[in-house]
C-alpha cells in the first residue's frame, strides 16, 4: 500500500496541457513523470483511458459545527471519510470564534475536534463573528499560524452578521498581513424583515426561505463589499457565489479596478428553486434544500457555469453543513426559520464537476482541475506542495475514469447523512483510485487505507495570480 508506484499510462491533466505518460510515486511525494517503464520491486497500476488529477481541494466545509441549537450530522471523521471517497485529499474547514471568544480558542476548539481524526489532509479557515481590538491583536500570530484566510459573514443578524465599520477594520489589518477575507454576502439585517414578514402572515413552509433571500440581497452585499475595499485594496473574496446578479456586480466591481476571487458551489450549479416547491405544499422534502444563500433560477445556474468556464469564477467548494432530514432538518417543521441551515455535498463535488461540467462539454479537464484543486491550492496557501501534479509535490493523486456511468444514490455514499440532494442523478466518470501523499488509499473505488492519517497544514499567504 506503500512505497513505489508506477501509475502507468493514463492522461496527465496539467492547467494548461494534457499529454499521455505514467507518474511514479517514491514515498510520499511524485518523483517522475512521463514516458516510464517500471523498476523492479515497483508496483503498477495500469491507468489505461484514465485521467491523473491533481487531489481535489475543498475550500468550504462545516463539519461538526453547532449551528442553530444542533450540530451538523458529519464530524471530521466522517466528512474526511467521504471527500477521500469522492476524490478530495485536501479540505479547509471553518474553524469559528463565536462571540466573546479568542481566536486562539476557536482553533483550539477545532483542533480538538479534527486533529487524529481526519483521513485526508487539512487546514482552517478563521470564521469571525465579530471584530474588535482583542481580535485585531490577535490576527497576526494566527496568520503566522497558518492560518491565512478568515470569513465574516454579512448575513444572520444577531448571530454572526457583522457590518462596514467591522468589515473595514478586519481588512485593513487582513491587508496589513496579506492575508485574505472570505465573505458570506446577503443582507442580513433585509433579510430579517423579509423573515419576520412572513412569519406574521403565517408563512411557514420551506418555500419562503427562498423568498426572504432574493437574489438582489447577494448583489447589494458583494456592491457594498466593493465599495468598502475600494478605499483599502485588501485582499476580499466571495463565498457561494449563487446569482447571475452578483456575479455581474463582481464584474462591475473589477472594472473600478477592485479584485474580486469568487467560489461557487455545485448545489448553485445543479439544484434550482423549483425543489422548494409550492407555497401551500404540505410535503416538508423541501427542507432538504433549505441552505444560504438559496438554491436560485436556472438562468443563475447557466451564468454561474459560465463564470466557471471562462475564469470569472475561481475554486469550488460545497459548503458542506449535512443535517439528517429526519430529527435535525424536523427541528422547523412548523417553521422554516428554525430548519438548520445547510446541505451535504463534500463527497460529490469532484465527480459532479465532472460529468456535468467535463462531460457535458461545459469546461475542459484542464480548468476543471484548476477550479478543483490548483486555484485554491494557490490562493489558500498550499501551491506547489498541493494543487499540481509536479515532481517534488505531495503524490496527492486521483484517478477518474471518464467512461464509467452510474448514479447517484445516499446508500453507497460515506456521508454520514440520511439523505443527499443529489440523489439519483445520472453520472459519467468516476473517481477509481486515490493517493494521499503516496499512500493508496482509495482503489477501484473503495477506501482500503481506513485510517485517519490526515495532516494538519499550516498555509503560506495568497497568490493572487490566478483565474
Ligand atoms: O446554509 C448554509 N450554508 N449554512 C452554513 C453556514 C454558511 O452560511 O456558510
Ligand atoms: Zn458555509
């Protein structure tokens, strides 16, 4: 399961180029590639037809959080289990510093909850509920940490929304840094009139969750986000991009010369509004979907694939918050503002992408792995060690095969859900083999390493050169 291996005669998917060859791992690291022949005592693994990816980087997961009175249903354990599963070798949770709270015991926190526990490599993310001088004091020494990239959250109002004034302070020391801000763009305090509105109408089906959070709400955010770092030229990204209106605000906010990287998510490229359903429905499926921002119209979902294509989007995530339907997503059955927010999507993020984006003739395999892996490789930290298939690099290896068919179905996923949203879906190409920093742990499609041998990752500080 160790050692040497000759991956033999596949497709390597470098940004720009594919070329047939075989990669040969030493260890835990890619010592060759090209056109190889076997060295005694090596093993080798016919690749034939199959496709070398670079391992997946997943930049937006919320594994065991406590949200909204209960705690997502996959803990690292399980959410780690399911992104090897799927393909993904590297994942950067939320680490979260709720009100009143240290940074430093946010992350203490959440080394506690992953730390010999995760299968796959991994790293944190800052979320901030709040700023002040306390944390203003803080922000170097977790950067120096590894800890190079936080999110502030522009929605839910008396939770952990925060405003300007806060968000100009945390960029300006983030900039002073040259760290970056990851920011969760709707209008909270809009959003909780709409809320309340409907609730008073006795509105309480999962249906208006989608109404209380228009897409205008994502547009204005990502304009006054704008419009804030427009006096600082921080470093700001957006996370879950979900509209054709926000994405055209962001283009709006290049042209006046602010850069802006964007994530977007499968559910905004796949899921559209009409599974919420009908206004009078009395079938609670819809809390299935009921996640922020809202799953949006298939004109959004064009335009965001779009995005995606030509560069005007940069990385994907799932935002993956799982919660059972069944005694979690219940929780608001008398009223949608009490569903816990969120859905699972960590183990098929890769094979998603790729036989709806590759296989449906969307994106090239080149930009898929960019969006997959090597962008958020670069822009999180972690390039060239992750997010390249390169001599000296981590042998973080996947091996897809394009030519598989099969369909999506929650029994056969590790997900630790009692449902997927993805269910039933028609798929074409499939994740075959994985490696870990040269340990082959997933082979024709089943986990043979079970071990948590995952490694925490200090990351290095942005690089912004990328599309
Ligand atoms: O509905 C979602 N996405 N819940 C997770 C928290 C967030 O907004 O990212
Ligand atoms: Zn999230």
């Amino acid at each position: 399961m160790e050692g040497t291996y000759l991956l033999k005669d596949g497709f390597i998917v470098l940004p720009e180029e594919t070329s047939r060859g075989s990669i040969r791992i030493k260890g835990q690291t890619i010592e060759a590639m090209g056109d190889l022949d076997p060295l005694p005592g090596e093993k080798v693994i016919d690749c034939h037809d199959c496709y070398f990816l670079p391992g997946g980087i997943e930049t937006h997961t919320h594994l065991q959080l406590e949200s909204m009175g209960t705690v997502t249903a996959d803990d690292f354990a399980t959410g780690t289990r399911a992104a090897l599963a799927g393909g993904t070798t590297t994942v950067i949770d939320f680490a979260t510093q709720f009100h009143g709270e240290s940074m430093a015991r946010g992350l203490e926190r959440w080394h506690e909850k992953a730390d010999g526990n995760c299968a796959i490599d991994y790293g944190f993310h800052m979320a901030l509920t709040e700023w002040n001088d306390k944390l203003r004091a803080e922000m170097e020494e977790v950067v120096a940490g590894g800890v190079s990239s936080f999110k502030m959250y522009m929605a839910y109002k008396d939770n952990m929304m925060v405003q300007e004034d806060q968000i100009y302070q945390a960029l300006e020391e983030s900039k002073r840094l040259g760290a970056t801000i990851g920011f969760h763009c709707e209008n909270g305090l809009l959003i909780d009139v709409l809320v309340r509105r409907e609730r008073a109408l006795g509105h309480l089906s999962p249906y208006y969750h989608q109404l209380t959070r228009p897409d205008e709400l994502e547009e204005e955010a990502i304009v006054r986000l704008g419009a804030v770092n427009s006096l600082l030229h921080a470093n700001h990204h957006i996370v879950h991009l979900s509209t054709a209106k926000g994405l055209s605000a962001i283009q709006r906010t290049r042209e006046r010369g602010i850069r802006v990287i964007v994530e977007t998510c499968p559910q905004y490229l796949l899921l559209d509004a009409s599974l919420y359903g009908r206004p009078t429905s009395q079938d609670f499926e819809a809390a299935k979907y009921i996640m922020s921002p809202p799953l949006r119209s298939r004109r959004d979902q064009e335009a965001i694939w779009q995005g995606l294509a030509s560069g005007d989007i940069q990385f994907i995530g799932t935002d993956h918050c799982s919660f059972n339907y069944k005694g979690q997503k219940e929780m608001g059955r008398d009223d949608f503002s009490k569903i816990p927010n969120g859905a699972p999507g960590i183990e098929l993020r890769m094979a998603l992408l790729y036989s709806y984006g590759v296989a449906r003739g969307r994106m090239d395999i080149n930009r898929y792995s960019v969006v997959t892996s090597t962008n958020a490789a670069k822009y999180f930290g972690l390039y060239p060690q992750k997010g390249i298939l390169q001599v000296g690099s981590d042998a973080d290896i996947v091996v897809l095969n394009p030519q598989a068919e099969w369909t999506v179905t929650q029994a056969d996923l590790q997900e630790n859900c009692d449902y997927t949203p993805y269910e039933g879906f028609p798929m074409k190409g499939k994740i075959r083999d994985v490696f870990l920093r040269g340990r082959h742990k997933l082979a024709s499609g089943k986990i043979v390493i079970d071990e948590a041998d995952g490694r925490y990752l200090e990351r290095g500080l942005p690089d912004l050169d990328i599309r």
